[in-house]
C-alpha cells in the first residue's frame, strides 16, 4: 500500500519507538497539567491573593518566555535538543514543586520567572525534535494522535481536579475551606509530571543541525514565512490571553460553581477537544492543513460570543466547548506545517521568533484580562477576543493559501531528483 493511501490505524502504526515515548511523556504531563488547570487559580484565590495579581502572577512566565525564547531557539539549534528538551522539565519541575509549596509573593514571582525561561527552551526544542524523529507520513498524525491521547489524559486530570479536593475535604472534616485539600491535590500532580519526564530519557539521541557555528540568524533563510506565521499567532495569542487561563474563574465567580462541577465542564470539553483532535489530521487530508486550521477557527467565533452573553450555565458550558474544541483541534496541523516550511537548521530559532511574540502579548493579555475580571467585567472579554480571532483568521488564509501546494511540488521535485541519481547510479553500475 502506497504511504499517501495509507488510513488512519495504519499511519499509527508507523509510529517508532520515539513517537510513542514521546507521546506517553505528553500523555503523564498532560494529566498533572488537567489537575492544575481545574484548581490551580482557585488555589490561589483561596489563599487570599486577588484576580488582577493572579493576572500578573500568570503572565510572568510568558514574559520571561517572550524575553529569552529567540536566544533559546539560536541554543537549541546549536545543541542536543534531547538534552535540551531533558534540562528544562527538569527546572519547570523544580519551579512548579515550588509554587505548590510557597506562597510568598516574591518566591511565587521569581519561580515564574525562571518557569518562563525553562518553558521557552522546552517550546522551542520539542518541535523541531519531534520533527526530525518522524517521517512525512506520520509526522501530522503523530501531533494529532499525540494531542488526542494527551487531551484524554487531561480529561483524567480534570475529574481528579475536580473532585478530589472535595473528597480530601470531606475525609479531612475540614471546616476551614479548600485550601488544605487543593494544595495536597497539587501535590499529587507531581508524581506523574516526574515519571513523564523520565519518559524522555530512552529517546533517541540527536546531533544538532548547526553543531559549532557561532550565535546568530544565519542558519535562518525563511524569514517572509516566519514573519507571517508569528504574526497570525500573535494575534490569536491577544486574544487567548485574555479568557483561556481564566475559565475557572469565570464559571466560578458568573455562576457559582465549585471545583467538582468545573472539574466535569472541563472533563466534558476535553472528551470532545481530544475527538477533534483525533480527526483534525484525517480532515487535513481530505481538505488540506491551512483550509483545515481556517475552517474550525472562523466555526469557533460564534460560539465565542456565544459566552459573553449566556444567561444560564448550561449555555455558556455548550458554547466555551464548542468553542475550545473549534479553536484547538487544527493546533497540531499548523504545527505540522510550520515545522514542515522550514529547514532542519533553523525550525528551534523560527519557533523562539514565533513564541516571543506570542507569549509576549499573552502575558499583556493576561494582565487585561485580570484587570477586567477584578473589576467585574466577565464578559467583555469574549466581545473582544471575537475581533482578534477574526482579524488572525484571515491573515493565515490569505498568508498561506497556496503554501501546501508549494511544498508539494518541492518535495515532488526533489523525489524525482533522487529518482534520477538512482538510476544514473544503476546505469554506472551495469557499464
């Protein structure tokens, strides 16, 4: 069977040993990350800080992301990317294990901090690792299936999230509130953030592409592409500042929910995002990665405003899912392009040119966002994020509309180059 006729099950089963330690590696942190994501902020709430700190607690690490991501991309493509890859969970493990512990404003600040330079070496190393790790065939399955399989581990996260403080609480006969409880079950999280990290350590070795050059942007040569992705991406990043790492603060504060009904809004939206992320790359196959990406995008913004106005729960749960789920599941795809339109030597420094940018408006947004829900306004939010969704939409369309085909006929043309030297080579042989 011909790898372009190849179905969903058997591209799976192309995976090596690589895609499938580095999909369990995700699938562990992935789990941890649900656990924080449901009570993480209403931790924090609890133990007395306010929104608009919360805001500027979170948006730190995004700085201090934004601020070393492009000399982190130069490093990464000068160095092992597996030991790079390894040496930044290792320090964002350390620095979450402290947030979980301290709540002095200071340690809590610089743990974010140096959080945001760990997170900026392992974004722009596993990428461009994976990448090189994966054939053409598998590689946007191995991102979707990955994604899908880790969003079903968040999903498991998101229920012990949920309802394990109250469990704790209960079995605890504490009367003094969820403090206590949702630190212990923070606690627990780092259990398998470590063994996925240990995850790492059986991959295979890489040699980096510009072994000894000196620091610089010379092994960059795709500057017009980067400069239109990273653009698109900032954009969307405005927007998802402003609402995504705030979603349990909204339902908890607009309609009263507790740690175990928002545990099963996000266990709900994780089922459905972990299907669309499932079939994200067989619906690229059908229609193409860019249509793919700008399809779901432009389908998520009605039910984006679809939140600011929701009378009831049940409403704004039904639109935050479709929402999520429309926005999230091309994420795997136009990584897989991106990685794709670039050269072995420069994809870690165009992904720190790209997560500078993005991460440097998230923490901005992060801030807005945090301002707006301490001054009550928890819906204006998703009015304004509509606009920048839109306006990102469109320049993905028209920035790269022809951009598949043109990989296509490089790679054609480079298959039929090799096709040639092949036989050139046979005909030296039979002379």
């Amino acid at each position: 069977m011909e790898n372009g006729k190849l179905g969903y099950i058997e591209r799976i089963r192309l995976f090596r040993k690589d895609a499938r330690l580095y999909i369990t590696s995700n699938a562990l942190n992935a789990f941890a990350f649900g656990i924080s994501s449901v009570i993480f902020n209403l931790y924090m709430l609890e133990a007395g800080f306010a929104e608009d700190f919360l805001g500027f607690f979170l948006s730190i690490s995004m700085f201090a992301t934004a601020a070393i991501a492009i000399v982190a991309g130069m490093y990464t493509d000068r160095r092992s990317r597996k030991q790079t890859v390894m040496v930044a969970i290792f320090v964002s493990f350390l620095m979450i294990t402290v947030q979980y512990v301290s709540l002095d404003p200071i340690t809590l600040m610089l743990s974010q901090v140096v959080l945001g330079f760990s997170s900026a070496f392992s974004q722009v190393s596993w990428g461009p690792y994976i990448t090189e790790l994966s054939t053409n065939e598998e590689r946007a399955h191995l991102f979707g299936f990955s994604s899908g399989i880790s969003l079903l581990s968040v999903l498991a996260g998101n229920l012990t999230g949920g309802f394990l403080p109250n469990i704790l609480q209960t079995s605890m006969g504490s009367t003094s509130g969820l403090f206590f409880p949702y630190r212990f079950t923070l606690w627990l999280s780092l259990i398998p953030m470590f063994i996925g990290g240990l995850a790492v350590i059986p991959m295979s070795r890489d040699r980096a592409p510009n072994m000894g050059s000196r620091f610089g942007f010379q092994n960059v040569h795709s500057w017009k592409f980067i400069g239109q992705y990273a653009t698109a991406v900032t954009i969307l990043g405005l927007g998802a500042g402003m609402i995504v790492i705030f979603f349990n603060v909204f339902f908890a504060q607009v309609f009263s929910a507790d740690s175990s009904l928002i545990g099963i809004i996000f266990a709900i939206n994780t089922v459905v995002l972990a299907v669309g992320n499932f079939t994200a790359p067989a619906l690229s196959d059908r229609i193409g990665k860019v249509r793919t990406v700008v399809v779901t995008e432009a389908l998520s913004i009605p039910f984006l405003l679809m939140i600011s106005w929701a009378p009831v729960l049940y409403l704004a749960v039904i639109a935050y899912v479709a929402r999520t789920v429309l926005m999230n599941m091309a994420g795997p795809v136009a990584q897989a392009l991106f990685m794709e339109c670039l050269t072995k030597e420069e994809r870690a420094t165009a992904t720190g040119i790209v997560r500078t940018g993005g991460s440097f408006v998230r923490g901005v947004a992060a801030n807005i966002g945090g301002a707006l829900l301490a001054a009550g306004l928890y819906r204006l939010p998703y009015i304004l994020v509509s606009g920048l969704y839109v306006l990102s939409i469109i320049l993905f369309y028209v920035f790269f509309k022809s951009k598949e085909a043109e990989i296509e006929s490089i790679r054609a043309a480079t298959e039929r180059e090799v096709g040639i030297e092949i036989v050139e080579a046979e005909d030296e042989d039979m002379t």
